[in-house]
C-alpha cells in the first residue's frame, strides 16, 4: 500500500493526514478496503476558494508573496469525474492523486484567473504582511467570536509547494480528464 511518512506543517494538513492513517489501520483485517482520493487545489464555479479570490481580484485586495509556490490543479467536473470512476471500479486501494497533468505556479495560477475574469492581478506583498494579516484576522474574530476566512494555518499551506505523482490515477481510475489543464478548464469558469 502506498503510504506517505511526513509531518505536515499546517494543521489542516496533519488532520488529513491522520485520518487517511485511521482509515488504512482501520481497514486492516476487514473485507473493506480503503481507497484514499487526494485532491489537489480544485477550481470551478462555486468553489469557495475561487469565489472569494474572484471576489478579492475585483476589489483589487488580492495579494500573493513573492516565493515561488508550485501547485496542481483539478477541476471540479475531474474530481466528480475521478470520484465516480474509483466508485465504479473494482480492486481499488490505497491513495490516488487525483491532479491534472500540468503543475503551475500559484502567481501564474491567479494571474490567468484574472485575466480570464477581467481582473486585476494580484500584488505582490512581501511574505510578513501575510503573517501580519492572518493574525489580525484571527484576533478580530476570536474577539467578535466569528469565523475568519484568513487563518496562520490557510496562509501556511498556501505558502507550501506541492505536486503529486499522478500515474496511479491514471493507470487505474481516470486514465484521461476532461480538463487535463488549466487551459482547459478555464472554459469552466
């Protein structure tokens, strides 16, 4: 079985993670067999991501830092599409990247995002002005007792570089997308 020994940084992260180790362990011994679905940052109307960075790129408040962040992609007719297919199939286990086949930089990422909207693109801000705004966020909101849609643990996986080996997927559940890439999917959006 495919298992992947890490220690997230983010605490969304490290959740995850220890529900897919629950899930396997759990499943040990029993005729259920576990199938993990690791989906990478997934675009399309109504995803409350892309909304709010919508929302945030016509307001002009839409900022990224300057490193370079590496992330990949699927739209989300690809993750129902994928969902689907590893339902339907027999024999699956273990975890399955479900990406598509062209990794890209964030930066590049919002900057297609707003120009496909007609927005536009995001400022870059030095990396502490994250660190400032998340915590002013997270005060404001333990003060008012609300939800924040800015947190230290967004802004950390955010700032976390990740690209999956997709072959599993490909070779076992969706051989083929129907957005294999962002200049695909932008049509979905």
């Amino acid at each position: 079985m495919n298992v992947l020994i890490v220690e997230p940084k983010s605490l969304h992260a490290r959740t995850r993670l220890a529900a897919e180790n629950y899930l396997i362990d759990a499943c040990g011994g029993l005729s259920m067999t576990p199938v993990i679905l690791r989906a990478g940052v997934i675009y399309g109307l109504g995803v409350k991501l892309i909304e709010a960075a919508r929302t945030l790129m016509r307001w002009r408040l839409m900022a990224i830092w300057p490193q370079p962040t590496c992330i990949h992609l699927l739209s989300f007719a690809d993750f129902l599409h994928c969902g689907q297919c590893a339902i339907a199939k027999e024999q699956r286990h273990g975890i399955y990247n479900l990406c598509d086949d062209q990794p890209l930089f964030l930066n590049e990422f919002l900057h297609r995002l707003a120009n496909h909207w007609g927005c536009p693109k995001p400022r870059r801000l030095p990396k502490f002005f994250f660190t400032v705004t998340e915590a002013a966020c997270e005060a404001i909101a333990g003060l008012f007792h609300v939800g924040t849609p800015l947190t230290r643990d967004i802004i950390q996986m955010g700032m976390t570089s990740v690209v999956a080996d997709t072959r599993r997927k490909k070779g076992e559940i969706a051989p083929c997308l129907i957005y294999p890439s962002l200049t695909e999917g932008l049509a979905d959006l």
